[in-house]
C-alpha cells in the first residue's frame, strides 16, 4: 500500500522541538487494518484468558520499566508537567493489571462472546491512560482492536502499541491508524466490519458516531455498541464552613493543572457571598505565584495548552467576558512562553 502523508508533530511548549514525525492512515490502510482486524478476531478470541491476561500485566510492567522514556515522551508531545506525566502512565499500568485480573477472576471464553473488530477512538488529554484504558478493555474481552489516537498524540500511541505487541498481543489484534478524526476516524466508524466503538472526546463528535452507528446493524441484527465518555460543566459549592486555604489548594489544582485541559477540570466556582471577596482575594494572590512554562522544568507548575487551536479557543472566550463587561483576571506570561 502506498504510504499516508508525513507530518511533523512538535511539541507543545516548545514548537522548535520536532518530537517525531507520523505517517497517516489513507483509506486503502483503514481497509487493509479491518480486514486483518477480522481474520485476527477468531485466534485472538480463542486465546486462553490466562494467556491474554498475562499479556496485559507483560504490557504494565513494561511500561514500568519504561518508565523514564514515557515520561519525556508524554511531556514533549502532550506538554504534560512531569508530576501529570507519572500519573499518566501509573493509570495506564493500572488499567491493564485491572483488566487482567478481571478476565482472570471473571471470564470464560464459553460464557463471554466477543464482538470482533472494535474501533477505539481516544483524545489528546490522556494520550496514554485513555487510549491504553480502551484498548486493554477491549483486547481483554478477546475482541480485536483498531486504535485511532488524536492527531495531537500519535507517537506515545505508537509507543503503546509497540508494548503491546511486545507483550504478546498478536499485530493482527491491536493496529494503529493514526489520522484525521474525519477521514481516519469517521471510515473506522462507518464500515461494516466493526463490531463496537469506543470513543472518549467531545460530546459533539459522540452524537456524529451515534446517528452513524445507527443506521446498521451487525450480521446477526443486533446493534452496534457505542461507548462513549465525553465532556461537561464541572462546578464546584463552596459554603462559609470551607477552611478558605484548602478551597484555594483545590481550585488552582482542578482548574488550572493540565492547563485547564481535563474532562474532569473546574468551570463553575460558587461561593457563598459571606466568604467570597475573601476567597477570590486569596485565589487572585495564590495564582500570582503560580509558573507557567515547559513542563520539562520541575519549576513549571504548568505547561501549555496542546494547540493554537486550543489557546485561540480560550482567547475568544476571555474577550467574550470581557465585551460583556466580567471582571476577567489574568496573569501575564513569562517571555520564555512565546511561540
Ligand atoms: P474530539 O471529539 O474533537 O476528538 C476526540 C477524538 O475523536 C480524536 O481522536 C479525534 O480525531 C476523533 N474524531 C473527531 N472527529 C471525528 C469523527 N467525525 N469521527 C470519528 N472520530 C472523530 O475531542 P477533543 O476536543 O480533541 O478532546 C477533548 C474532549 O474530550 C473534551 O470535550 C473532554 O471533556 C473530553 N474528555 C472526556 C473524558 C471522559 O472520561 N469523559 C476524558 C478525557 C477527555
């Protein structure tokens, strides 16, 4: 097959930095990938579940062993802070060894049917917890996995693909299709030969897979699993019973750690009136001291958001506060957070 398009993926912090290069997935490899996908599924989902669940712990511990790699890999290409970076690959181990010792406790290969080929479709902000959540998810239950990463992140994608294989899964059980959300993503989603989805992401991209998976049915007439984990407000309530330091602690940590870019991240923050000019006053102080930088400094408290994209986003929506007469406090950028 003739190969994709090459491109440059640099890091977040720092874009004179080339952290590697990937080679997109063209239609004809989607194609290609599926159908090994489906002449894997029947060895793959006839391998003794002790067998595939001593793949998954062979795969955590090398990613403890390589531990130090991953780390560098995760903050030049995701612009993760060093501290986020270990707690990345500590959920990743962890998901496989849960995984394996589910299928071990749990599962019989009489009693537990696969589906078959499953497209597992994950975002840049947990490049490897989520993408390596799915995909051992999926490979536990005996199914065969195409794994479509973001186009932000495919090289610690590649790198867990890599150990997967390492540890035994077979190449035809796990394949990697870097590319496109709407080219790569969207041909996995609408052929025929996948069985079941797996998507982490925005809510908009969940209801395009969802109407998609809708309009068929598997070769048996049943329908096609979407799993699908998305986005949301968080808030959080704080009352006068609050000890004011700790609510402080708790807010830069969940607004501001991973620059804000988790699922899970703070967006609404409520205070009672009798505490509130005395809690912002202390927040205000508290994000004075804060620093912002490469993650490749242990100084940098923070990194970067992933992509101009992300940052224009985050612009257009302080000049939307601001125009609407909010009070908008922001704190200036050190030079060295330029380009
Ligand atoms: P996104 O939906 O744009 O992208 C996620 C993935 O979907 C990427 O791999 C992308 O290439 C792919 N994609 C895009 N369009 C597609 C299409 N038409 N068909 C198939 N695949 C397609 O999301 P994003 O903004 O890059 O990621 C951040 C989002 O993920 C945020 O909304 C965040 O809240 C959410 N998130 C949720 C959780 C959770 O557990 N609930 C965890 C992490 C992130």
């Amino acid at each position: 097959l003739a190969e994709g398009t090459a491109r440059d993926v640099r890091n977040p912090a720092d874009h004179r930095d080339l952290v590697g290069t990937v080679v997109e997935a063209t239609s004809e490899h989607v194609s290609a990938a599926l159908s090994h996908a489906v002449a894997a599924a029947p060895i793959w989902q006839a391998t003794p579940v002790d067998a595939r669940a001593d793949c998954l712990a062979r795969a955590a511990d090398l990613l403890e062993a390589q531990m130090h790699t991953l780390m560098g890999l995760i903050v030049r290409e995701a612009g993760k802070s060093l501290p986020n970076a270990v707690a990345e690959i500590r959920e990743a181990i962890d998901f496989l060894r849960y995984y394996s010792t589910q299928i071990r406790e749990e599962f019989s290969n009489d009693t537990h049917r696969p589906l078959g080929p499953v497209v597992c479709i994950s975002p840049w902000n947990f490049p490897l917890a989520i993408f390596m959540g799915q995909v051992a998810a999926a490979l536990a239950a005996g199914n065969t996995v195409l794994a479509k990463p973001a186009e932000q992140t495919p090289l610690i994608a590649a790198q867990a693909v890599r150990i997967l294989r390492e540890a035994g899964v077979p190449a035809g059980a796990v394949q990697l299709l870097p590319g496109d959300g709407e080219t790569v993503g969207a041909a996995l989603v609408a052929d025929h030969r996948t069985r079941a989805v797996m998507f982490t992401g925005s809510t908009e991209v969940a209801r395009l897979i969802n109407k998609q998976l809708s309009q068929r049915l598997d070769s048996e007439g049943r329908p096609i699993p979407l799993i699908a984990e998305t986005g949301g407000q968080n808030a959080m309530i704080v009352d006068s019973s609050a000890l004011a330091e700790q609510v402080v602690a708790d807010v830069l940590q969940s607004a501001f750690d991973s620059a804000g870019q988790r699922c899970s991240a703070l967006r609404v923050l409520c205070l009672q009136d009798d505490v509130a000019e005395r809690t912002l006053e202390m927040l205000t102080g508290a994000m004075k001291e804060l620093a912002i930088g490469n993650p490749d400094r242990l100084s940098a408290d923070f990194g970067p958001v992933i992509d101009v994209e992300a940052k224009r986003g985050i612009d257009t929506h302080v000049a939307t506060m601001r125009e609407k007469g909010r009070k908008v406090t922001q704190m200036p950028m050190a030079d060295s957070c330029g380009a």
